[in-house]
C-alpha cells in the first residue's frame, strides 16, 4: 500500500496492539502487516496535524481519508487502512486508553464500478470487415460470430447455445425467414433479436459452408461447428475473436462481451431508446442497462472535446 524510505517509529502501546493480534489472535503475517502499514500512516497524519493519537476525532479521520483518496488510493486499501485504525481504537478503549473510537461510522469511498469496455465504431466495423486467412470454412463461421456478437449482442453463452432450427430440445435457434434469433438467456428467460442485413448475409455463407464441418451422420444441431464437427464452446469463440483482433490491428484485447457491449453502447448513441437497448439485451432490470448512457456521455464528451473551439480552454 506504500512506504516512505524511513517509516515513522510506532509508539509502544500501538506495537502492543499489533503484537496482541499477531500472537493472541493469530491472525496471518500479511494481515498484521498490512495493519502495521496502516498505523504508519496513522502516525504521520496525526504528526502533521499535530494531534496526539489519543486526541484524535472523527473529523481528523475523515479528512484524512479525503487526503488518500485524493492521492488515489484505491477504496478497498483505504478500507484495510481504517479497519486497522478501527481495530486500534476499539482495543485502546477497552482498556481505558481513550473514551471513543474516532473511526466507528467512517467508511471508506465507494467503488465505482467500472464502465464496459466497448469499442470505437470504427474499430468494430474494422473487426467485421477484416478479411482474414486461412480456410475459407472457418473464416465464413468467424465472420458469423463477429456479426452475431456484434449485431445482435448476445452473450457467448446464448451464441454458442444456438442451433441451425428450432426443436424442442434447442436452447436457441436462427430463423432466417424471420431475419431473427432466438435465444435463451440469464434466468431461463427467452428474447427474440432482429438480425440486420450484415449479420443474415453472414450466416447465409456460413450455413452454405457448415456442411463441410459435419461429421456422419450429420446430426449435430449446433448452428457454430468446431474443425471436428463438434458444438463451439465459448472458450473456443473467446480464443478465435482474439486472434480476430489482433489480426485486425485493434489496439485492445477483444472478447465476447466486448462486442455486447459495443452493440449497446452504439445502439444507444444513435437511437436514445434505453428501453429498447434494456429489451434487446435482455436485462431484467433498466438499471443494469443504464451504465451505457454514461458510455454515451463518455462518447459525447470525447466529441465536444475534438470539436468545440473552446474545449480544450476548460480548467
């Protein structure tokens, strides 16, 4: 969590305290160190506040968890920071050492969950348009998968769950017809996506190809094959769309759920319709949806800063 060259000395009553949980409590070496590295910053706030450890009050404590958020640490560490503080406070006021703990009721930042990593437009219509080597039966089922992921945003599970026809058997199903699929998703749930015009002309090749794939008698239902005619696990679809993506020249790892969330993300940008998005994804909840309008904002923001005259004069 960080060291200066030269920490400060603990005071004894607090090496007592450590001492107590290393050799009473047992508790495991990294714990009682990452408390003691806890302590040492205790010890240097309180020194440049010039407070006595037994003086300190709430307020100290939290400014100066604003202070290690501010210098970025992260909320989990300063979590582990105040639980050790915590822990030292509670043990001093059992025995009388102080008539409070300064800490009960400060709670570290929250984590902010991060945003999906979607792709630029163009690095998405880059990874769909590139024409890759190899054999021509592999290369018309991976443009499949590409299509599939990235225009209708399924998950690699409901992708790999599809067959070629509905039965009663069948997870999922492409209804070319119909120009949809029909999946299987989260919570045995079933949504019918539309599947656009890029996405059908790709599984038009790969379905006048899959024949070649298919092992006798020819009766595995699986829409994706392996080279051994067998039903595409989703490793084997991660494995492929990274290869997809180096070979494209993009600057990131690609995954599955890279391109589901790109569909959204890109949905969202043109249409502006949540519920829509919500629908086509299949998220029980608009919540879960709604981390793709704060991609959309990043997107807008990204834009008024490449654009607007004065963008980039803002402090």
């Amino acid at each position: 969590m960080g060291h200066d060259a030269s920490p400060p000395a603990l005071p004894d009553e607090v090496l007592g305290w450590l001492r107590h949980l290393e050799v009473e409590r047992r508790l495991a070496w990294r714990t009682v160190a990452m408390y003691r590295d806890a302590l040492r910053r205790l010890a240097r706030f309180a020194a440049d506040a010039h407070v006595d450890w037994t003086a300190v009050q709430p307020h100290h404590v939290r400014r100066w968890v604003g202070q290690m958020h501010a210098k970025g640490l992260a909320p989990r560490s300063i979590a582990i920071v105040l639980a050790g503080w915590r822990g030292l406070y509670r043990w001093w006021g059992l025995q009388g050492r102080v008539a409070l703990n300064p800490v009960d009721g400060v709670r570290a930042p929250r984590n902010t969950k991060p945003l999906p990593k979607a792709l630029a437009v163009d690095q998405a219509v880059a990874l769909a348009e590139h024409e890759a080597g190899g054999d021509p039966v592999l290369r018309a089922r991976d443009h499949c998968i590409v299509e599939l992921l990235y225009g209708c945003g399924l998950r690699v599970g409901e992708l790999v769950g599809l067959d070629v026809a509905a039965s009663g058997t069948a997870a999922g199903w492409v209804d070319l017809a119909d120009a949809s699929v029909h999946v299987l998703g989260k919570g045995g749930k079933r949504r019918s996506v539309p599947v656009g015009a890029a996405a059908k002309q790709a599984l038009q090749r790969w379905l006048a190809a899959r024949a070649v794939l298919l092992r006798p008698p020819g009766t595995e239902p699986a829409l994706l094959l392996s080279r051994r005619g067998t039903r595409l696990t989703p490793s084997q679809v991660r494995s492929r769309l990274a290869r997809l993506g180096r070979d494209a020249g993009l600057p990131t790892h690609v995954h599955p759920h890279m391109l589901r969330h790109s569909f959204a993300s890109h949905l969202l940008q043109s249409s502006g319709d949540l519920r829509a998005v919500q629908e086509l994804l299949g998220h029980a909840n608009i919540q879960t949806t709604q981390v793709y309008t704060r991609l959309d904002f990043q997107h807008l923001a990204k834009v008024y800063d490449a654009a607007h005259p004065r963008a980039k004069r803002r402090s």
